[in-house]
C-alpha cells in the first residue's frame, strides 16, 4: 500500500491483523499505516512544540505572573500528566483517527461525544492559526526585513499584529500543500523537525543556564506586572504552560496510520507530554535566570527572543532562533494534521456537512485532501482578525486553549463515570501479546483529578478578565471573546445536527454503532 521511504517510515503495507483490528470497529484501511515509533512521539511532540508555545507566550507570563509564574509550570504539567494517562488507556482500547470524538463516543453516547468531537476540531483550527501566530515573536528579531507591515515588531502592536497575519497565512500555505502531498512525506518532515527542536531546545537550555545572571530564587518572587497577590500571578502565569501542554492526544490522532498502535500510541502520548513539560520548564527557567533585567519591561514584551540576542550575542541568538522558526513550522503542520484526522473521523461517520467529500482519501497519498483545504483557509481567516486588533493575538491563542480542555474534560469525565459503575475493562492485550496499557487501581483517583483539574483550569482561561482580555479598554467584545466564540460554536453545532434531524432534509447517514471494542 506504501512505497519505499526513510527509517522509521516503514515500507512495508499494513498487516492484515492491522487492517482487521480496524474492521471491528466497523472501518475499512484507507490512511496508510506507514508510522514507526519515533513517528508517533513526534506527532504528539510537534503538536504541543516547545519552542514555538514557549517562545510565543513567555511573554504574557512574565508580564501577569512576573517571575513567580515559573511556578504554573510544573502544576499544569502534573495535571496534563494525570488527564495524558487516562488517554494513553484509551488510545490502547480504540486506535482510531479523531480520537477525542471516537473516545467520547463510545464512552458517553453519539450526540453528547458528537459535541466533543465539533469542539475539539473547531478549537484544533484555532490552535493552528494560533502556531502560526507565533512567527511575529521570532523572525523579525532575527531580520528586519521580516517586518513587511510597519516599523514596530510587537504583536501587541498594530503593525506588529498585522505583520504576524501575513507571516501566519504565508506559512499556512506551505503547511496545507505538505498535508496534501503524502504522508510519508509529512512524516518526514515531523521527525526532521522534532529532532531539530529538540537539540535547539537542549541547546538553548544549556546555553541559558551558563548565563544566568541571577539565583532560582528570583521564581519566588512576583514582581513586574504581576495580578493581585501570588493567586492572580500564577492563575493568569498559568496560560503559558496551559497554552504549550495541550495536544499530546495527536499521536492517538494518527492511530490509524502507526504500526502496532495499540502498543506505541499509549507511551508515545505520555512520553511526548514528558519531554516537552521537562524542556519547556527548564526553559522558562533559564530565560528568567539569564534575563539581563527583570525590570527593564522587555522581558514582558519581546519575551524569551530578547533574552536569547542579549545575552548569547546576537549570532548565536540569531541562530537559535532560527531553530525556532523550524519549531513553528513543523508545529503548525503537525496541528493541521491532527485537525484534519478529526474532520476524516467524522465525517466518515457522517457526521459533518460536506461528508463524503471530506471523508474521500486519495488511494495514492493515503492523505484526506479536502479536510486539509478547509482546515488551512479556516485558519488564516481567522488570522485576518489581528489585522482588526492587536488584542486577537491573545484572543485568539486563549480561546483555542479553553476549547481543547474543554473537549479533555469531555472525555474524562465520561471515562470516570464508567469507571464507577465498573464498566471499564482493563483486560485485553495488544499488537505484541502483552497486557493494554492500563492504571489499574489508580485508575479511579487518577482519572478524578483529571477530570476537577481540566474543568477548573476551563474556568480560570476562559475567565472575562478585563486587564487581561482588553487591556487598552473599549472593546468588551475581546473581553468575552472566548466565552462568545465558545457560545457560537455550540449554537453552530446545535443547529447543523438539528437541521439534519428535519423530516424535509436528505436522509442523514446513519449514526455509527458505540459499542465496547473487542480488546
């Protein structure tokens, strides 16, 4: 079914038990099964992509937390760790693409898991405008002459925002041909640019470190623009690391493309959320230890880019940005990809408007097409939004966050009722013979905490914070721009699936079987 490719992209076709552990759950083999191990790490590793969510959002954590926000970083990583576990026990049981909607799906019932998939897929187009955003915060440091919009680079700035609107649409072209062209070659792609991200990261860590020009217990203290007391510091610091641990579940996403993905996807969620949590802290940690000044109100503005060229030189400061912008690339890529699986998923199901033509998969690429044209055009619309205010730049990077949690919570909490009334099996073995990937009696509390951390940290993103939202004042509709683009989504989704329950409406196609897989 494949053709001959690099290590790790293997070249044989899929096995036929691959091809009938899908058949149970009622789907033919289409997406070629062509990714190794390393494969799958680096779809959940690009998605969440260290450096480009990093890079992008130290910035507002420095300027709302001050140097305590560190702190955010490891609570968010424990409680992305407990809800990344309760994922990596479904990504054993149902490797299926779309893995949120399919999970939900059968954990709860196909209109509430429905809902789950609409909100995940509709917060995964918004996180690739979002990557692609993140362009403004690195190239124009790196060169002048990437400023094609006005003289000011700061994407809270008017041209600093216009100008990311135009890097981000050209960036999403390149990024939507690749999702065309084949998998092997995305695949390709990813790895080159994970392993390049992490020796930057690795690199950029040490480097940062044998700078430091102060001790870790600066984290300590609140200082620059830092909310009311340490409470405000860390619930507002706590959107970078909430905005860069989010995605790990890609690599549940591409269960239908990986070779024994009963046995891979499992470890590769946990171990791409692990590594990217380690690096991304210690990264944080560095830019505030190596920072030459923590009160100049540059470390609020140009972030981690201003650390990096003062403190290393602009040389090597340059080039470690440019590492960056490989970062970003393969990042927007990578959420493209795993926006496009859901819209396969679903509309396999039929379950989407236009579902046949975004269900069709190209015999040749193994590559769904359409999905990956309208999950492009969809985001740089939505990047022509910061052509209208330097606020969407938040608007925009906070919004898609709350959408992602919400669609988590909307799997645990499923999950954990299930676990209750003791209907969720940890039997079963995968591809090898050896038992599923199972928390066995933690499984309950685990999946709990998961649950209560996703749903308070939904509350606190989505918060109307006006200092945060509409710091200049007088426009209320930035402010409640996630509560209101949240409040659309749902109203969109209730009407299209209303519309197709109309006695006048062609007949839909039928609902899929939510069963228990044979594990």
């Amino acid at each position: 079914m494949t053709s001959t490719a690099p290590a790790d992209v293997r070249p044989d076709p899929p096995r036929p038990e691959s091809a009938a552990d899908l058949a149970e759950f009622g789907y033919r083999q289409e997406l070629h099964r062509s990714l190794g191990r390393y494969a799958s790490f680096a779809a959940g590793f690009s998605f969440i992509s260290v450096l480009t969510t990093v890079f992008q959002f130290f910035a507002f954590g420095y300027a709302f937390g001050g140097p305590v926000f560190f702190w955010a970083w490891p609570a968010v990583l424990v409680g992305q760790l407990l809800v990344a576990a309760c994922f990596a026990e479904l990504a054993a049981r149902y490797p299926i693409s779309g893995a949120i909607y399919q999970w939900s799906s059968r954990l709860s019932n196909p209109t509430f898991g429905w809902f789950a998939g609409w909100i995940m897929v509709i917060g995964q187009i918004v996180v690739v405008a979002a990557a692609a955003l993140a362009l403004q915060m690195v190239m124009p440091p790196i060169w002048s002459g990437f400023q094609l919009v006005g003289g000011d680079p700061a994407p809270t700035s008017a041209s600093g925002a216009a100008n990311a609107a135009v890097l981000g649409v050209i960036l999403l072209v390149l990024t939507t041909f690749v999702n065309v062209i084949d998998n092997r070659v995305m695949s390709v792609i990813n790895r080159i640019g994970v392993t390049a991200e992490i020796i930057g990261a690795v690199l950029i860590i040490v480097l940062l470190l044998t700078h430091s020009e102060r001790s870790p217990g600066i984290t300590f203290h609140t200082g620059g623009g830092a909310q009311a007391g340490l409470f405000g510091a860390l619930s507002v610091g706590s959107f970078t690391a909430a905005y860069v641990m989010i995605g790990f579940d890609s690599a549940g996403e591409m269960s239908e493309e990986t070779h024994n993905p009963r046995r891979v996807a499992p470890r590769t969620i946990l171990t791409a959320l692990g590594a990217a949590g380690l690096l991304g802290g210690l990264i944080v940690l560095g830019g505030l230890l190596a920072a030459p000044s923590l009160t100049d109100g540059r470390l609020g503005v140009d972030g981690l880019s201003y650390v990096l060229t003062s403190s290393l030189g602009d040389g090597v400061g340059r080039v470690l940005l440019t590492d960056v912008v490989v970062a970003i690339s393969v990042a927007t890529l990578a959420i493209q990809t795993a926006a496009c699986r859901m819209l396969f998923s679903m509309a396999r199901d039929g379950r989407l408007p236009f579902a046949r033509r975004l269900a069709r998969v190209n015999p040749r690429t193994g590559m769904p097409s359409a999905p990956a044209l309208v999950v492009g055009v969809l985001a740089a619309a939505l990047l022509l939004l910061d052509f209208v205010s330097p606020e969407a730049f938040l608007a925009i990077g906070t919004t898609c966050i709350v959408m992602l949690y919400l669609a988590y919570a909307m799997v645990t909490g499923p999950l954990l009722i299930r676990r209750l009334r003791g209907e969720f099996t940890s039997e079963g073995t995968d591809e090898t013979g050896a038992p599923l990937f199972s928390l066995g009696r933690w499984g309950v509390p685990v999946n709990t905490l998961a649950l209560l951390y996703g749903l308070l940290m939904t509350v606190n993103l989505a918060w109307p914070r006006a200092e945060v939202y509409d710091p200049a004042g007088g426009h209320w509709y930035f402010q409640w721009f996630t509560v209101l683009f949240l409040a659309v989504t749902l109203a969109a989704g209730a009407a299209f699936r209303a519309y197709r329950r109309r006695p006048s409406a062609p007949a839909p196609v039928p609902e899929p079987t939510v069963q228990e897989a044979t594990v």
